[in-house]
C-alpha cells in the first residue's frame, strides 16, 4: 500500500468513526420525538405546560408558534396541503366548528370524552372543550371606584365614557367576535336580523378612544389610564390584575354574558399525530386543569374535577347569555365585516 492509500484509509476510518459517534450522540441524547403546537394562550402559560411536558417526556423536541385564534385559522388553512403544526390548542368553539366542517381537524376522542357537557364538543370527536371563558366589562380600578364602574352592558355606552373606552381589535380575537356577535344577538330575534345590534356597537363606538391591536396593549393602555374601561375576557383581566399587578378590576356583566368554550384539537394530517395525542391528554388531566385554574385562572371546561381546589371565585355563579353560536359562527364575519368598514371610527366624536 502506498503511502497516499495508507493516509486515504486513515482518512476514511476517521470519518466514520465521526459519524458513528454522531449517530450515537444522536440516540442517546438528540430528541427523537418532536411535536409543533399552534395556540394563543400566551407566553406565561405556554412556557409553564411545555416544561412540564419535557419534564415527563425530556426526548421529546417541543416547538410551539404563538399567535391569535383567527391566525392560527389561517395559517392551517394555507398549510393544509401540506401540514405543519400537529395540535391546535386554544380558541373559541365557534372557531374550532368552523376548521372541523372545512375538514382540517382530526377525529380523536379523548379519554376523558364524557367528562364535558355536549355543548363542549363537536360530535365527530374533531374539537373538545377545554376552558370556559366568560366576557366582562374591565375598569382602571385606580381612576374608577367599583361603586361607578358600568354593571351591564349598556352602561358601557353612557355618555359619560365618551372617549374613555378601549376595545380590542376585534378580527384576530375570539373574545371580542364573542362580545360583538353577543351584542349583535341581544336583538337579532326582535327583527330578525342585524339592525339592532349595529347599532348598539355605533354607540360604542362614539365611547371609543382606540381599538388597539391585541390584548397586550389593551390592559397597558388601560393601565396608563388612556382609557377608563374595556370589555375583554374574565381570565385574562384576572391574570394583569393578581399576576401583572396592573390596576385593573372587572365586573360580569348583571344580564347575562356569553360564556365562550376554549378547546383543542389535532390538526388533520399532523406529522406527529401520537405526540399530539399524548400532548392533548397531558395538558387535560384533571391535575393540569386544576394548575391552569390556579395559576392562570382557566375555568374547566370538565365536570369531573374537584371544585373544591379550585379558587373560590370560580364557583361563584355567572349568569349566562343564551346566544345562538351557530348562527354567530355562520354570519359573525359578514357581522364584523360589516362593522369594520360601516362602524368602525364612523361616529362624530
């Protein structure tokens, strides 16, 4: 052997022992599952449950996009050819519905399936029922005493807000679809159309200072007192209240409120559909439910769970709007559409 053969073998052992080596490494500590998670719920939260996901499950590569509800629409409607994300985790039922009859969710039935009320569920097994989410009217408790803050829905349209309301952009956020389309259908039955309710939301927005972008600025503008009041969800003012220390209080609203079904499901093709499996059931058991009412004041949405550990105010009683979801989910984009090109900055100031 020549001298150029010898160093070429060298070479060439070398390398595979490189390789080898890699591989191993790759087996024995590289991440061998991966799972791609789309949801809105926010940074806090998301953070928390996928370190204790990893912590039960450390092999497993967890990535997971934050973005609203409506994003996450779209996103999986523009993906469904090819899928991307394997579970979907958060967003209204309506919202959920609406991805199950354009065929972009995947059946599954969790093992918990008959723990949540039917309304909680699609009956193909395409969506379930994780959080309820009521809607209230929020208030800078610093700059309004809780004797004057707005008790219902109408209060929030006296004069005397005028240019002291924000609202959240209502287009990427489940919540405020929620809240317009429930205005919308307060008066829907009287005419049997939208008339009514258009005009409720003119006269909210002659109250309204800005329609900020997300719920992020929402609360800070609120607690910068650039305006007085707003109207958003309950767990959400809860958490800028005890967790952000922001001066914001809120009030559940006398009449009634929609009460809005956050839920999950796997997207249909998903890349890792067991991991979704495994991930949808770990964040659902009856322990993780109970630290997400704890720690982010969600309400489960499951009728097992142990009402005494959860925190007090959660089993105080809350009227609930009847609204008419179906009908919310079949005309609320031509509602908001309206809205947004009609109503929205129209009013005289």
């Amino acid at each position: 052997m020549s001298l150029g053969q010898h160093r070429l073998l060298i070479i060439i052992c070398a390398l595979g022992l490189v390789c080898c080596a890699l591989a191993c490494g790759s087996r024995g500590t590289g991440p061998q599952r991966r799972l791609l998670i789309y949801t809105p719920h926010g940074q806090d939260m998301l953070r928390d449950f996928v370190a204790r996901y990893k912590q039960a499950n450390p092999d497993v590569d967890v990535q997971v996009v934050d973005m609203g509800s409506q994003e996450v629409l779209g996103r999986i409607r523009t993906e469904q050819n090819r899928p991307q994300a394997d579970l979907w985790w958060g967003a209204a039922h309506t919202t959920f519905q609406t991805a199950a009859d354009e065929n972009l969710l995947a059946p599954y039935r969790p093992t918990w399936a008959d723990k949540v009320p039917p309304e909680a569920r699609d009956a193909q097994d395409r969506w379930y029922g994780t959080f309820e989410t009521p809607e209230v009217i929020v208030y800078n408790s610093e700059a309004v005493a809780a004797s004057d803050a707005p008790r219902d829905w109408d209060d929030v349209l006296d004069p005397k807000w005028r240019d002291k309301v924000l609202i959240r952009n209502p287009n990427p956020s489940d919540s405020m679809r929620a809240i317009f389309g429930a205005m919308i259908w307060r008066f829907y039955p009287q005419t049997n159309s939208p008339a009514g309710g258009y005009d409720w939301l003119r006269r909210l927005d002659a109250n309204v200072h800005e329609y900020t972008a997300d719920g992020t600025l929402l609360m800070q503008k609120l607690a910068r007192r650039e305006g007085l009041i707003s109207l958003y969800n309950m767990p959400d003012a809860r958490l800028y209240q005890e967790q952000k220390k922001l001066p914001v209080a809120y009030v559940i609203p006398s009449s009634g409120t929609p009460v809005v079904i956050d839920a999950i499901a796997i997207v249909r093709g998903a890349p890792h559909e067991e991991e979704a499996r495994r991930f949808y059931e770990f964040v659902t058991t009856p322990e993780s439910l109970i630290h997400a009412a704890q720690s982010y004041y969600r309400l489960p949405a499951r009728t097992d769970i142990d009402r005494a550990q959860l925190p007090a105010w959660m089993n105080q009683p809350i009227t609930r709007m009847k609204v008419d979801w179906n009908l919310l989910r079949r005309e609320g984009g031509e509602w908001l559409k309206y809205w947004d090109t009609q109503i929205r900055g129209q009013a005289q100031k």
